[in-house]
C-alpha cells in the first residue's frame, strides 16, 4: 500500500468540512459477498460496529445516506431501517446526479460531502467530492483518487472508521464518547 | 490485522498486537464476583449481522458461551445480558442460555445501579464484559472488567482481564473457567454438568 500513501494533514483538514456522508451497500457496509443457498435465498452480513459511527455522525448532526446501486434485494433498505436512517436511496442509477439533488436538498456544497467509493463507477464522484475514502481492499483506482485510505476493509469497520476519523478531525469525538459511556445515547 | 481499525488522536496506529494485558490483580477480583454482565455484540457475537432477502437479521453465537452461562449458573453465579436494544433473537439466545435478565439499555451505569440496588450488591462483586467505546463507563465501575481479544483499544485499556478468545468464539466459556478456577468452584462444576448435561 506504500504506493497509495495520503497526506494525512491534508485529509484532516478536507474532514474539518464535512456535513454529509455518502456511500453505497456493497463494498462499504458489506465485503461485497453474499449467500446463496439451495433455494436461491440470499443472505447479506453486516457489522455491527459500524452502526455505532453512522448513530454518532447522525446525533453530531452530520448526515448519512446510502446511494445504494448494487444491491440485489432490498438488505441495504433493512440496513438503514434498523439504523434510522431515513436517506436510503435504493437502486440508484445515477449515483452523482442523485448526490447533486442531495447538496441542494441540505444546502451543502460539495467540499461539504464525504464520500466513500468502492468501484471504478464511483471514481468521478471521488473527484467532485471534498473528502474521497477508499476502503483498504478496494481496487487501485478507487485507491489513487482517494484522500484516506482506511486500516478497515469494507464490511469489516471501514465506515466506523471513518466516522471515527471525521468527528476526531473536527475534534468534537472525545466529548461524544464521555457522553454515551456515562450516559448511554437516545 | 485486527478487524478494527482506528486512529489514536489521528496518529494512526494499527491496534493488532497491543502491549494491553491482564492485570495482575485479576485472579483476586475474579475471586469477588457474584453477578456477571455480558454485552452481547462483540462478546457472544462476532459483530456480524446478516439480513436474509426477506430481511431477516441473524447473528453467529458459539456453543462454548452455552457451557460457560451453565457452568456459572451451576456455581451460583448470575449472568444477565446488558445491550442497547434486546431483540427477538438476544431473548432467544437467551431462553438457549437460560439467562433471565435481559436489559436493553444503552444507559449502562443506571442500570448497573439499579441492580445493585435490588439485589443489595456492591460494585466490586460484579463482573462485566464489554468491547465497545459505550462500555468503557461500566467497565471502569466495576470490580472485574473484561474485554474479549478482539475488543476496541479504549474497551481493552480498561479491562482487568483480556480473554484468548475473540468475540463470538467462547468469550463466556472462558471467563467462566477463569472465574470459578480463582473462586476453586471450577472441579466440581465440571464434575456435576459431566453428569447432568447442561
């Protein structure tokens, strides 16, 4: 991974203005496997440490949405149901246009919008986006246009990370996780 | 790597091999434990979750953790489970477990108080087991605090004892032997469900 080594301070400082976060299913929230069983019933996993990072950005104020565009069933709907998350997008064709359409509903421009890829499809996205995240297992191009490339690997805590990454750049973590260890959280 | 990735104040550290161990006071806490708390995601699970096309969620759960609630029950240890939300499968792992009290709060400490309250026991008699940032509270109240392997580096940096086996793969089997082998209840535990199944 030397090869994809980022600027760390630079990425900080891109998180510092971050007020939405956006990602697709598969590849983020899943290792991109599925189940199949005998009878063609499909089984999708998740983790559920990552529902703790989009819980925290979502009371901090930084809105979540999935741009869901893989998904073959609707476990990206349950997913953000079960999070209340009501900004779920599913079977998005137009992954960039319905970001756009995003920006203008919250009023955010797009240095605002943290944006995770996952496939070559989401590179131009990459591009346009203030904060560009690449999951550790994700292709090289996906690598080279991303501003932080995290530790995790998608469905296996990369989204938590980043949620990490963002409330600790914008320094508003530590608070945060005083509050729900003494308190819990609502 | 482990599976959790993370940054310590955005120095970015990889959290795999940690010098954090088990203290070496944590034979004389186990010694004190009457109650046992158990968070459920990342202790009895491995944090994975799994929605069906019909959008059903299952979770993974060890049959060792099955042998460790027996064997504490059988030493009249009380192990209740402490999550966020109980859902339908937590209360049917825990009817399998036979754990009676199941709380699902995410107000872990109040809860923590009001067991002590109904049951007249003090802070040091209670064991829990935790991996979470959100467990960190409770764990620093209590007499004996336990994180599995594979727990997140804040859970792991206030726990007294770190468990071999990571979350979902026998955490509470081993906790078990761990505490009724300080507390010498261990042999005849054993000998007891050999005859009696569990």
């Amino acid at each position: 991974m030397t090869s994809f080594e980022k600027d760390l301070e630079k990425a900080i400082e891109k998180a510092k203005k971050v007020k939405l976060v956006a990602h697709d299913v598969h590849g983020v929230l899943t290792n991109n496997t599925f189940f199949c069983d005998i009878e063609g019933r499909r089984k999708y996993s998740f983790l559920h440490q990552d529902g703790f990072g989009h819980l925290s950005l979502k009371r901090l104020g930084i809105e979540v949405a999935f741009l869901d565009t893989t998904s073959i069933d609707n476990e990206g709907l349950y997913r953000a149901q079960e999070l209340k998350l009501e900004k779920c997008y599913h079977k998005v064709r137009d992954k960039m246009t319905k970001l756009e359409e995003l920006e203008q509903e919250l009023g955010i421009s797009p240095e605002n919008v943290c944006y995770v890829g996952c496939d070559v499809t989401d590179i131009n996205i990459m591009k346009r986006v203030g904060l560009a995240i690449a999951p550790a297992d994700v292709i090289d191009e996906v690598k080279r246009v991303a501003d932080y490339v995290t530790i995790a690997p998608g469905g296996r805590g990369a989204i938590r990370e980043l949620c990490e990454f963002i409330l600790k750049a914008q320094g508003r973590w530590e608070n945060w996780v005083e509050e729900v260890a003494k308190m819990g959280y609502k | 790597m482990g599976r959790r990735g993370s940054q310590d104040g955005l120095q970015i550290v990889r959290i795999e091999e940690t010098t954090m161990t088990t203290r070496a006071d944590a034979i004389e806490r186990a010694k004190k434990v009457k109650f046992v708390i158990l968070d459920i995601h990342g202790v009895l699970t491995d944090l994975t979750l799994y929605y069906t096309d019909d959008g059903k969620k299952s979770e993974i759960y060890s049959l060792h953790d099955r042998l460790g609630c027996a064997a504490l029950k059988e030493a009249g240890i009380e192990a209740a489970f402490l999550t966020s939300k109980i859902t339908r499968i937590d209360q049917y792992i825990g009817s399998i477990y036979k754990i009676d009290r199941l709380y699902g709060t995410s107000a872990k400490i109040s809860q923590l108080d009001e067991i002590e309250k109904e049951l007249g026991l003090t802070d040091e008699e209670f064991c829990y087991v935790g991996d979470e940032i959100i467990d960190t509270g409770i764990m620093k109240r209590v007499g004996f605090a336990v994180a599995p392997a594979d727990a997140t580096a804040e859970a792991k940096a206030v726990a007294d004892y770190i468990t071999k086996t990571p979350g979902g793969r026998g955490v509470v089997r081993e906790l078990a032997e761990f505490i009724l082998k300080a507390q010498g209840k261990w042999d005849a535990v054993v000998e007891k469900l050999s005859k009696t199944g569990y």
